[in-house]
C-alpha cells in the first residue's frame, strides 16, 4: 500500500475482538470501521465506530461528521459536512457494552462449537475452519453445503419450527446496483452465498434452544 501511496480501510464491521496472526482486525489499515448495528457482537442500537492511529486525520473525521462547523459564534461552513455524530447516550451504552464483549466472544464461541458438535459430522455440512493463527468473535455460526440438501431445505425446515435462519450475504459484485461493475476475485464468495447458511446465534440462546436448531 506505501508503494503505491494507497489509502488501506479495513472493513472491520463484525470482527469486534477478532485476531488475524496476533493483531486486532481493524487496526491493519490506515483506517478500521466497525459496525454496532442492532445484530452484532456489541451494539449501540446503530452507528458504528471509526479508528486510526493518526490523530490528525480523526481528527479531520470529527470535524466533517459534526456538520464542518467552522470554529465561529453563528453557524458557518467551509467544507461540505455531515452530521454522523454518535450521541453521548449512545456511546455509554457503547461503552457499557465492550465491557462484557469478552463474555459475549465466550457465548459465540460455545454456541459455534455447539453446533460444530451435532452437525459436523454430517454429510455435506461445513463450518468455518478455525486456524492456529486466527482468533475468531464467532459472531455468526454458519454452514455450508455441499450435498443433495439446499440452503433453502434447511431455511424452511426451520422455519416450520418458527426458527429463523438466513441465506449468507449477497455478495456485492452480485447485487442489482454494482453488478454492472467490474470487480476481482475467483468465484469463492459466489459459492459460499450460494451454499450458506446462518444458523441463529444470538448470546440469549440456551441449551434447549441449540438442541432444537439441530435436531
């Protein structure tokens, strides 16, 4: 990235907590983002979080998410702002969150392993690998298939169990508003949309709850 004087942002969005060879995910860029949406590891209700390491360009960030009022008595801007400020509500809550996020990796991580356990040795049924040098959030269980059975057999076993499950991300290159675009890559995330699923994993989930996704 240096050679080619790139700017690296690290779409960190549910990795809260994740490791990659040691090192936190988000803070291998310039710039790392997380999502506290209402779904993942922590959250604050919505919003996110922005971190660097140069304080200049944060710095630079806050001045342009709190409108780019410039320093003046009235309302004045030189620069095209936004407002993307985080309230103070909010952020305590956010606060209060990352301190059971080791609590809530825990959880995730039982809840994968549980279900790695019962379905695992099933025929045609993958999970995630888990290597030596990767320290997953576990946010999100998912499978995929490789069998007779379809994501969509699972989906709507489960859902006559009123369980809801979801198909993995679309990817982007696929979606109707880029798939004009040209992109690069070799047809692994297109296979894993198309073979995945998300099995429930929220931190509430008990083991009664567990044993009726996988039975």
């Amino acid at each position: 990235m240096q050679k080619n004087n790139a700017v690296l942002i690290e779409d960190a969005a549910e990795s809260l907590g994740t490791k990659y060879k040691g090192k936190y995910t988000g803070t291998f860029g310039d710039y790392g983002i997380f999502s506290f949406n209402g779904n993942k590891i922590i959250t604050t209700s919505g919003g996110g979080m922005l971190v660097s390491d140069n304080e200049e360009r944060i710095s630079k960030v806050r001045f342009w998410s709190t409108q780019s009022r410039d320093k003046a008595r009235h309302y004045q801007h030189s620069e095209l702002g936004y407002n993307y400020r985080m309230s103070n509500v909010v952020a305590g809550i956010g606060r209060g969150q990352l301190r059971v996020l080791d609590q809530r990796m825990a959880k995730k991580k039982y809840i994968f392993e549980f279900y790695k356990r019962e379905l695992g040795k099933l025929d045609g049924v993958h999970f995630m690998p888990i290597n030596e040098w990767n320290e997953p959030n576990y946010w999100l269980s998912c499978i995929t298939l490789n069998g007779q059975i379809k994501p969509i057999d699972i989906m709507e076993a489960l859902e006559k169990e009123n369980i809801e499950s979801r198909p993995v991300w679309k990817p982007m290159h696929m979606q109707p508003v880029f798939c004009r675009h040209d992109f690069i890559g070799e047809g692994v995330s297109e296979k894993i949309f198309e073979n995945g699923v998300c099995l429930p994993s929220d931190t509430k989930m008990t083991d009664d709850d567990l044993e009726k996704v996988c039975c």
